[in-house]
C-alpha cells in the first residue's frame, strides 16, 4: 500500500513528533531546543516554521494542546502532547523512510559507466 503526498510528514513534523514522543508534554520554545539539539548546530529550527507545523499537526489530530497548563513558566505558551494518531502518523513515516533508506544502501543493478 502506497502513501499519498498528503499522508506523509515533513521532516519538521517528524522531528516534532519525535520530540513530543521522547519528552512528553512541551511547549514550543522546548520542542525547537530538542529538535535543534538531536540534530546538531547546524540546524535551527525558525519560529514561522515550528509554529506553521504545530497548527498543521494539531489540525490534524496528531497533537493537541495540553487544556491544564500546569508549566511552572506559563510564560512558554502553549503545551502540546501527542495523540494516538500522530504516533501512527509517525511510525509510518518512519517505516517509509526505512524503505527508502533500505533501497539506496542495496548495491546498484547496473554497474557504474556502462
């Protein structure tokens, strides 16, 4: 069974999911300090871009936003969780990158230069 375009992740969701996932309940500014952290310095994760896709994710079902924000700084904003869904959501988009990554590391058919 085949995805469509509109089922699979961007990597910025992806990576949210993860961090949800791995750390539980967080807010914004912390998911962007993990996201930046497991992928290294040479990633930074903008504001637009975490924003856009904490809406698109909840909009979706595969987040939502924690209702009793018992944050110690409520200053941080708004507390997402992951559903159900966007575990699902996840590990098939990380099943799909498996397959993709299989393929690329199988030895070529043809041999170079022919």
């Amino acid at each position: 069974m085949t995805q469509s375009k509109d089922s699979e992740l961007s990597h910025v969701a992806v990576e949210i999911l993860l961090s949800l996932l791995q750390g539980g309940e967080q807010h914004g500014y912390a998911i962007k300090l993990d996201v930046e952290q497991r992928l290294g310095g040479g990633f930074v994760l903008g504001s637009g871009s975490l924003y856009q896709s904490l809406q698109r994710l909840e909009r979706r079902g595969f987040i939502a936003e924690v209702e009793e924000n018992a944050s110690p700084d409520a200053r941080r904003g708004r507390v997402y969780r992951i559903e159900p869904a966007g575990k699902l959501a996840l590990d098939g988009e990380l099943k799909r990158m498996s397959r993709i990554l299989r393929f690329a590391q199988q030895e070529p058919a043809v041999a170079d230069g022919e």
